[in-house]
C-alpha cells in the first residue's frame, strides 16, 4: 500500500460503506416515507423514472466522494479504474459476457427452474395506443438500460472494489464488491420474490451471484472498469433480447 492510500480518505471502509448506503437503502427509505409504497409499485413509467434517480446516485455519489475526500486523490479515472486499454479492454469484456452467458443456462440446469420475472413489463404495443406516448416510455426505458450498467460499474466496480481492493487487497475487494452487488437488489428480490418457491430463489441468487463474480473478477484481471462495464451492457443487451435466460 502506497502513502497516498493510507493517507487519503476516500477509501476508508466506513466512507465506502457510507456511500453505498446511501445510494441503495437510504433511497429506498426515503422513497417509501415520502409516497408511502415503494416505487416498484408505481405504473411503468413512474417506476423506470424511479429507478432513474437510484442510478442517478449510483454514479453521483461516488464521484462526490471523490471530489470531496482530502486530501483528493490524484486521478478520478485510477480511483475508479476507469482505464481504456485499446482492444484488450474490449476482449476482455466481452470474455465477461461469455461466462456470464455460458452460466446462466447452467444453472437452470443444475436447479430446474428460471428466476422469477422482475414486474410485468410494458405489454405489447399495439396500434391502438397512443403511439407518442408509447414511443416515449420505450425511449425512457432504453435510458435505463443504457444508465444502468454505467452506474452500477462505476459503484461497485469502480469505487468499492478499488477502494477496499486498495485498503486490504484485491481479493477482498472483489468479494465485498460482488456481496454489495448482491445486497443492493435485495428491495427488487423481495419485492418480486417473496411468495416464489424456494427453487426458483436458489435459481436467482446463484445467478446474481455468479455475473457478481465474473464482473468483478473482469475488473481486477483487465485492471479496467470499462471492461466491467462492458460486460454488463453487452449482458443486458443479451437479456433484452431474450438471446439468454
């Protein structure tokens, strides 16, 4: 560990841990004191708007922290690992991609069941609707999932996984990134799962669990959270398109 590291405190577990919080159960209880529900209750786009400002603080607050630790660490690019490396970057992300695809039929096959499905989607589109307001929802849903795998790279990645990689090695790093991961889509899980048979509960952690380790084990082996990143973009692509389970 370098002086800088033991100097600065942006990566101080309980800074880490703070901005974590904040970004995933913090919103979450606020959400719910202000409306009384949580958002996953609320209509499609309300929902997708919701989930907007959670990913909002997932890329926010981390860089706040950042910018506001003293002293400031050097780069904001190596705080988060946030490093292009030309095509070695891009392979190892889409390497990413293939374990994570390869591990998800595997483990339906292993447990016999899929993860139950997250709400009920926005139905089909059909002539009869209102077409500028279906075009709207289907704009604000491809935001989503292009904000989505950005944010959570930059927060899990990129600041927990480096910051505790850097303060007790990069194996702990990686796992306390992947059981973060894990815990902040408990609310979700909960939510959507609670009366799910076990099978298909197994089924959904071992999946979460496994794209946890593959994301994480991308970052530290690319030495690059774009590589993370790409990973899950191309992984949420995939799903989107049905072209995995």
């Amino acid at each position: 560990m370098n002086r800088s590291n033991e100097t600065s405190s942006w990566n101080r577990p309980l800074r880490l841990a703070l901005v974590w919080l904040a970004a995933n159960y913090g919103y979450h209880a606020l959400f719910y004191l202000v409306s009384g529900q949580l958002y996953f209750a609320l209509a499609p786009r309300q929902a997708m708007w919701a989930e907007m400002g959670l990913m909002a603080l997932h890329l926010g607050l981390p860089l706040i922290a950042l910018a506001t630790a003293r002293p400031r660490p050097a780069s904001l690019r190596s705080a988060l690992a946030w490093h292009w490396r030309g095509w070695r970057t891009l392979a190892w992300g889409m390497a990413g991609f293939g374990l994570i695809a390869l591990s998800a039929p595997l483990v339906n096959w292993l447990v016999g069941a899929p993860p139950f499905a997250y709400g009920g989607g926005i139905g089909p589109i059909t002539p009869a609707q209102d077409w500028a307001s279906a075009r709207a929802l289907l704009g604000l849903l491809l935001a989503l999932w292009l904000i989505t795998p950005l944010s959570e790279e930059i927060m899990f990645r990129g600041y927990l996984q480096t910051g505790f990689g850097q303060r007790y090695g990069p194996l702990t790093g990686l796992l306390v990134a992947a059981l973060l991961f894990a815990l902040r889509h408990t609310p979700a899980d909960l939510y959507w799962g609670w009366a799910s048979p076990g099978q298909q509960w197994a089924s959904r952690l071992l999946q979460l669990g496994c794209a946890a380790l593959v994301l994480g084990w991308i970052r530290y082996r690319s030495g690059s959270t774009i590589a993370a990143w790409i990973t899950h973009l191309v992984l949420w692509i995939a799903v989107v398109l049905q072209l995995i389970p």
